[in-house]
C-alpha cells in the first residue's frame, strides 16, 4: 500500500541512487544498499534514522567519515562535524523539489515500477539544471 524512496545526492543536489521499499521499513535497513549503489565517498551525511552499528561500520571500512548523530539510546555518542551536518538538508531539499511535481507528491501511479519511473525521469531533470 505504500512505499518509501531513498535517495543518494551529492553536494549540489543531485541524486546518484534512487531505492524504492516497504512504507512501514525503517531507513535503516536500506542504507548497505544505497551505499553499495553510490561507490566511493569521503563523507556519509544522514539524520539519527541511520544510526546503526551496521552503517557504521560500513562507512568507516570504506574509508569515509561518519556524519551522523547518534541516537539518544547509545551508550557512547559520537562527536560530528555540526558545519558539515548542516549539509544534509540538501537531501531534504531534493525531496522538497521531487515534491513539487504533484503526480510524485500525491502518488498517480499505481504501481511501483511507474513510480519509480518517473522518480529517475525526475533525476535526470536534476541532472540536467
């Protein structure tokens, strides 16, 4: 009945990977795959959803920097770069954007496959900006 898109962007907005899963998933489940599908990075931003021990651990085995708060129920919290936190709001910001687009925002297509479709046609106008 619902779905949730995960998205990949890079400093200036534009997504590099699009996943489409369970509306009732948490993020956190779907981040390894996100991760898999962006290549190398230098810094992995994302909001306390993807504070796990898993992605940490990931990230840092890829050799990037860990910019994620941790969450409140940690037993150790890790110091973050709060200037370079501020960053992530281009992730909210593409949302914002894709929103804009009212058949993504009130969800016309009925299945996954035409949804996700024009998610990518949306990426791809974001490309071309």
């Amino acid at each position: 009945m619902t779905t949730k898109l995960h998205a990949a962007v890079d400093e200036a907005g534009r997504p590099h990977a699009l996943l489409l899963g369970p509306g009732q998933q948490a993020d956190c489940t779907r981040a390894l795959e996100l991760l898999d599908a962006v290549g190398p990075v230098r810094y992995v931003l994302a909001d306390k959803g993807y504070d796990t021990n898993a992605i940490v651990e990931a990230v840092e085995q890829a050799g990037a920097e860990v910019v994620i708060p941790s969450k409140k129920n940690r037993t150790y919290c890790r110091l973050i770069d709060r200037m370079r936190y501020r960053r992530r709001n281009r992730v909210e910001r593409f949302f914002n954007r894709l929103k804009d687009f009212r058949r993504l925002a009130t969800r016309y297509e009925k299945t996954a496959t035409s949804f996700l479709g024009f998610c990518f046609f949306f990426a791809a106008l974001c490309w071309c900006d």
